[in-house]
C-alpha cells in the first residue's frame, strides 16, 4: 500500500469509501451514521488544495482509505479516516494517522486531534489505543469547542461523543 495526497480524480472515490465506510454502523444501531451523505466534493477538494488529503491505494493505485484534515487550535485536526470494508483489518487508517502524524510535526502543530464516539469499537477504543486521550468537554479549546457544538447540533450527540488528543 503507498500513501499519497489525494488527486482531484481520487475524490468521487472518496465519496464512495466513505458510504461503504459507513454502513457497519447500522449494524451498531445508528443507521442515521450509516445513512449519512459523504463529504461533498467541494468539502474533499477543499481539504485536497489545502495539503490534508491522504490516500492509501493498490498497488494499481486504485485509493481504498484517506483522510482528511484541518488545522485547529494549533494543531491538526482528523476530520474523516475512512477504510474501504473490503481493506479493514490491515492497519491503513493507522498508517494514515501515523501519515497524518508526520504531517504536522513537520508544521509545528502541538496535537493531533479528532471527535469520535466513544461507543463503537472501532472509533474511541480504537484511538486509545493508537494514543488518543480524551479531552475533557470543559478543557476544549475554542476551535474543537466549535466543532463538537457543531455536531451536536447535527445530532451526532445522539450516542456518546467526545473530543480526543494525541499530543505530538
């Protein structure tokens, strides 16, 4: 598997990963996650001309994982990580992360971070694991304060939510 930055062409690809992505969550009870839209293509190409679009791909190139990203609070923030279902189980989101982690050592960034649910074994737990802590809601800094408002305002806080950091 190589880990590149994601090409314009790359992005209904995305799209596609992430529906596929998506869809073990009915399986949890949350069939709105599974049901929910994938980043517009004006969203993955605005994080694409940034520099915070990673792929993993075949060896025929073909992307089958990405991540996307943005700099919050000094930091870089993991908005999406998304594994094709067929390509789970080989640690490609944690060689994005670990992408993603290079990434922003080498712009200085203080953290990574991400929101996530703490419920679902392959999301919180998941993070520990690779390091993650969990940010306590009243130590939040402004930028992830405002996102995680804004996913509650979305209904994400429908199940447990949280905010967590791995400091770089």
């Amino acid at each position: 598997m190589t880990i590149r930055a994601a090409r314009p062409a790359d992005l209904p690809r995305l799209q596609r990963i992430e529906v596929a992505a998506g869809a073990p969550f009915r399986e949890l009870g949350m069939p709105e996650i599974a049901d929910d839209a994938p980043p517009s293509l004006a969203t993955l190409e605005r994080h694409r001309q940034a520099g915070l679009a990673w792929v993993c791909t075949l060896p025929d190139d073909t992307p089958v994982a990405y991540l996307i990203a943005d700099r919050v609070d000094g930091g870089l923030h993991i908005e999406q990580v998304s594994v094709d279902p067929s390509h789970a189980h080989q640690g490609l989101g944690r060689t994005l992360i670990a992408h993603a982690t290079t990434h922003a050592r080498t712009e200085g960034a203080k953290a990574l971070t991400l929101t996530t649910f703490t419920e679902v074994p392959w999301n919180a737990p998941y993070y520990e694991r690779l390091g993650f802590e969990e940010i306590p809601p009243a130590t939040l800094p402004p930028g992830l304060r405002k996102i995680r408002a804004e996913e509650a305002a979305a209904g994400l806080d429908r199940w447990p939510r949280q905010a967590m950091r791995r400091r770089l």
